[in-house]
C-alpha cells in the first residue's frame, strides 16, 4: 500500500479524539488545500499518530462509501487488539446489564421472628443480635414476642444478647412480661443509691422472679432458668422501672414471695441479700420466714387508682 493510506489511520472512528483548533474536519474528509507536514493532534489522534511514527504531509483521499470504511487501511497489529478491546467491553457491559449486584439482604426484627418461626433459632439470634446493636427498642420487644418463647428465650445466648444491648442503650424501663400474663399486675420502681443515700446512675440491674404460682419457668422443673427476666440500666435520677406480675410462693410452701435482684456500678454491689419482698404480703409474718423478714429488702407497695405500684432503695456499698 502506497502514498497516505500507509501512514494514516485515517478511517479509524475515535471515541474522545479531539484534533487541535488548527483541524476543524474529522477524520475521512478531505483535508483543506494546503494542507502541510505538522498538523497537530490532541488525544486519542495524538496517540495512534505516535504509535504509526508520521504524520499526514498532504491531502487526505476520501473514503470509499459503506460499511468498513472507518476502519479502512488500519494495519493487523493494531485492529486486531481493538477488537480485542471491543469485544471484552462488550461482554463486560452484557454482563453488569443482565446481573446486577443483588442489594444486601434487609436484617430486621422481623427478620428473625420469621426464621424463628422457620425453625431456625441458630440463625434467628444471629439476625436478632444484628437487631439489639442497632435498635433500642429491640430488648423490649423480643421480651414480649412469643414466638421466641419456643426454642430460642431459654438459650443463654438470647438472654446474655438481651443483657448486652440493654446495657448498650441503657434501657431503665421495661415490661417483663405480657399483659395477658395471669396474675396481679404492678409496676415498681427501684433507686439505686450509694452509701451517702445519692442517687447512683448507671448502674446495671438484673431481675428476675418466678410467675403468679411460683414457677420459674414451667417446662423446668426444678430450675431456677426463670421465664420472667430483664436488665435495667439507671437513669440520671438512679431509677429503674420494671413491670410484672406479682411473684407466687414456690409450689407446696408457704415462703414469702419475692424478687431476685442484683445491682453493680463500677465495682459497687448491692448491700444486701438479692432479694427483695412485698411488705403487703402476709406470708413474710409467718416463723418460716422470720429470715426474710430481717435481710431482704422490702418494696413498699401500694395501690394508685386501681393499679399496683410498688418502690424499693438499692443501696450500694
């Protein structure tokens, strides 16, 4: 091949080729009469005319019309990696067009419920620990849904999981238990105080009691895995709120009904035994309990406009 088509890529079709303000025709038209050896090329033009080594030193013929003719008189060793080139970008394009990247998975409280409900607990406490991180709401609701009930709120890792975001959002309300629960409802209030009588807060309070006929849990025997539980964190007033149903005696005695509590701040701990008991409740007036009476705490209670509260001092030593 002869004259300019040796030495010219002058068919190839550039993406982002820009010839300087000198050449305002593309390329595959004629150039102007006069045309000189030195015209000069930006981009894409600047570096096909490098990688040929001349440059065009007079008029460009016109192409022959029809397909093909852009790529007209481009040698092999550089059409070919163009088309290389071409083709992978089009497999590349097909291929992010027919399978797009899969949004992540939504992991909610939902979520979990429904492996739960799939029989999936492993995976539920997995989905339902992602939930506690994020939400503070969460502890409380997985208290009271009751599809966790079977399978999953008897495993110690539910309950340290529960434990663990509830000290994460500090959390000083909480109901432990439905309100379809059988037994008489109340609602206490614990304040944490140190030994100045100063209210503590901060403080982390676990709780945990038997139900109204003094179970701890009624698939356990014997067991002291309660089904009632909860963990509290002090507010800036050093108060927990908890709500429940009363606690009945254990099953054949006559023991005083109470509350299991343990109360830390830092390396404070509570001053008595983990216990407390209702001064309303006249089985604490009875000989066998004559120790209760002397060392457990005592919740005050009282009725308020028909409903059944109850307060109690948390000292810490």
């Amino acid at each position: 091949m002869e004259g300019p088509e040796a030495s010219s890529p002058r068919g190839l079709l550039w993406s982002g080729a820009t010839p300087s303000p000198t050449r305002t025709r593309a390329w595959g038209a004629s150039s102007p009469p006069g045309h000189t050896e030195g015209t000069q090329f930006t981009g894409a033009a600047a570096a096909v005319s490098a990688a040929y080594g001349t440059r065009q030193t007079g008029p460009w013929p016109e192409p022959a019309a029809g397909p093909g003719t852009r790529l007209a008189g481009m040698p092999s060793s550089i059409l070919r990696p163009t088309l290389r080139s071409l083709a992978a970008l089009l497999l590349l394009s097909a291929s992010a067009c027919s399978a797009p990247d899969s949004p992540p998975a939504t992991v909610d409280f939902d979520h979990a419920v429904a492996l739960c409900r799939g029989g999936d607990p492993t995976g539920a406490l997995a989905a339902l620990r992602t939930v506690l991180d994020s939400d503070p709401g969460a502890p409380q609701r997985a208290l009271l849904e009751a599809t966790f009930h079977d399978g999953l709120r008897d495993r110690p890792q539910f309950r340290e999981a529960l434990h663990e975001a509830a000290v994460r959002h500090e959390v000083s309300t909480l109901q432990l238990v439905s309100r379809e629960e059988p037994g008489e409802w109340m609602e206490i209030t614990g304040r944490v105080v140190d030994s100045e009588g100063d209210p503590v807060p901060g403080a982390v309070v676990r709780v945990f009691a038997t139900d109204a006929q003094g179970r701890y849990h009624p698939e356990i025997e014997g067991e002291r895995t309660s089904r009632i539980f909860g963990t509290l964190v002090s507010d800036e007033r050093g108060e927990v709120h908890f709500s429940t149903v009363r606690p009945g005696p254990y099953p054949g005695t006559r023991n005083a009904r109470h509350i299991h509590m343990s109360v830390s701040a830092g390396q404070r701990r509570l001053a008595y035994p983990h216990y407390a008991v209702f001064d309303d409740d006249p089985l604490l007036e009875e000989p066998q309990n004559s120790e209760q009476r002397g060392e457990a705490l005592r919740i005050r209670m009282r009725a308020v406009e028909g409903s059944l509260t109850g307060e109690l001092m948390l000292p810490l030593r």
